[in-house]
C-alpha cells in the first residue's frame, strides 16, 4: 500500500489534498520513523497508543481503513480498494473544488 501512497502524493502535489496516516503498529516510534524514512512516507503520521483512541472514534475494524473526505471535510467514500480506485475518487473531489479553494 505505501507505494500507492507515494505516487498519490507525487500525483496531486499542488492540490488541495493530503494524506493523513494513523499508525496503530506496535512498534517503538523510533522503529516507526526509521521504516516511515525508508518507505518514503513524507506524510504526516499520527501514531496512536495501545488505547487505540482515533480507531474507536472513527469505527476502525480492520487495517487498513481509508476515509476520502472532501474540500469540506465530509466523508465522501470509506473502505475503497486499490490504487485505480481510490485515485479515480481522489481526482472527481478535486474536480469538484470551487475555483479559489486550491
């Protein structure tokens, strides 16, 4: 999955999008930045705890879960699967930005 993720990034840099990970590993966070360094993750990770606080909050029942959110904040797809697909949504929310909002 992380390759996907590095093209998309590369793919829609200038453009009013971000991708944001929340890591659930269990790994020492040293263990973390040294793997995120050597996959190329140049997004920003949140590493939650044992607790699993943001998984609760956001209904995660398997790994990984991905959210699609709009220039509006509003959850526009969930659980998509491969890269085509989630590219192909990606690319209709940006398509939708009102002019001034990139």
């Amino acid at each position: 999955m992380i390759p996907s993720q590095v093209e998309m990034v590369a793919k829609f840099s200038g453009k009013p999008f971000a991708l944001i990970g929340i890591n659930s590993d269990s790994q020492s966070r040293s263990a973390l930045k040294e793997r995120f360094a050597k996959e190329k993750v140049s997004w920003a990770q949140f590493i939650e705890g044992q607790d699993r606080a943001i998984s609760k909050s956001w209904n995660v029942m398997a790994y990984p879960t991905l959210y699609i959110l709009d220039h509006e904040g509003v959850i526009r797809h969930r659980d998509l699967h491969g890269p085509e697909e989630v590219t192909k949504a990606v690319e209709e929310l940006l398509a939708k930005v009102p002019s001034g909002k990139s």
